[in-house]
C-alpha cells in the first residue's frame, strides 16, 4: 500500500485540484490523507470530514499560528508518505502559497529528522493546479503529469457539490472546463495536472518508494508527461 498525502490550505482544496486522484488512489485501496491548513468548524469542514471518514480518508486540520509547520512536520515522521501534495508555489491565492512554503519547510525537517534517528527518507512531492491554470505572474500552470481522471470525474463533481453547494457556480465550470482541457491532452475526457516539484523533489533525495503511475494503476494511460508523448509504464522506481 501506498501512502499519498496533500498538504492543502483549506478543508475542500483537496477534492478541487486533486480529487479524481484521490479517488482512483482509493479504488486501489491507498492510503490517503488530507491535512488542512485552516481550521473553518463550519458546514464546509463537517461536510469534508463526513466525505473523508465515509471513503476512508484520513483528514485532519489545524488552526493557523506558528506551530503549522511542527504538526505537519510530526505527521509526516509519524506516518513516512510515498507522495506529498502541496500547491503551486506561483498559486494566486495567498494562502495556497503559504500552504506550500509551511509544506517546504515542514518537509526539510522531516527529512533532517529522519537523518538524525539513522533513516533516510523517501518520496516525490508534486504541486496541484490552481485557479484557471494561472499563475500570480500570470504564467500558465506548467502541469507535465497528467493523471486520467475518466472514470472518477463524475463523483468527483459529486463530492464538490456536496461540499460546495453556496460557491458552485463559481467552482463547478472552472473544474469542468481545466479537467476536460488536460484530458484532451492525454486523449481521454478528464484528467487532473500536476508538477513535480524540483526543489522540494530534491529532499526526498529525488527518488521515491514508487513510481507516480502507481498512483493510478497499472494502465498506461494513466500518467503521461505532457508534451513527452511517452506513459510511464514501468514498475521501477525513478
């Protein structure tokens, strides 16, 4: 089993950007865990604890202050992830690009932990898309994995209109339109984006207990880097 675990600034940016692989992650009875960075205790928050406990996802949120970066830092001693997903660095919203800096940070201390008590840690870390694909600099989203979210994408629209049920016109066409745009990428109907991230990649030592195909099953539609015109099939690790 496999241990895939995002790092979000609010309760319901998991099942935004990352949803269908969520979702086909637990189809392959993955472990998966969601760690906000905001602590709402409004009806948003109850919702995605209630999705979360009924597929079996961990989630746990904490209030902001400075002792973010500690708790997220012993969750990830504690529970050793194979994938860490945080959110573009270059993200217009502010608090989606504090999440990632605290998700850095965190991750440099795990990795310096683990060296101290003699164990070398091992994952990838990717970074999810955003709002329209755009950057605060106005640069496009450089999503190269791209992950087949076909078979998913209907109950992920699902859960975001459980969740979301007062912003859903405002999240339910974005969501729509960025899944189709990187599905016709890879030639299926919806897919979800995402880049590895070369600087937070490298503490992890840039290699990880699995390959990111993995996430998905062994179907080599699955992932595809973008532009490459190759799936990743192997089952060996980068």
């Amino acid at each position: 089993m496999t241990h895939t675990f995002l790092v979000m600034a609010h309760p319901d940016d998991a099942f935004v950007w990352c949803g269908g692989l969520i979702l086909e992650s637990l189809k392959l009875n993955e472990k998966v865990s969601i760690v906000s960075l905001s602590k709402a205790n409004n009806e948003i928050e109850k919702r995605v604890n209630k999705i979360s406990a009924d597929n079996n996802i961990e989630y746990v949120s904490f209030r902001k202050g400075n002792s973010q970066e500690n708790k997220v830092c012993g969750r990830l001693i504690r529970e050793a992830p194979d994938l860490i997903i945080t959110h573009w660095t270059n993200d217009t919203h502010d608090n989606h690009r504090m999440s990632s800096h605290i998700a850095e940070l965190a991750m440099k201390e795990y990795k310096l932990t683990s060296y101290e008590n003699g164990r070398k840690p091992s994952f990838r870390v990717f970074q999810c898309d955003t709002y329209y694909s755009m950057g605060q600099d106005g640069s496009p989203f450089p999503g190269r994995i791209v992950v087949d979210i076909s078979d998913s994408f209907r109950k992920k629209l699902e859960i975001l209109r459980t969740i979301r049920d007062k912003y859903l016109s405002l999240i339910e066409p974005m969501v729509k339109a960025q899944d189709a745009f990187y599905g016709g990428k890879i030639g299926q109907k919806f897919a979800e984006a995402f880049m590895e991230s070369s600087s937070l990649a490298s503490i992890g030592g840039g290699l990880g207990k699995m390959t990111a195909r993995n996430i998905v099953g062994f179907s080599p539609k699955g992932l595809t880097e973008r532009g490459s015109g190759s799936c990743q099939t192997s089952d060996n690790n980068e």
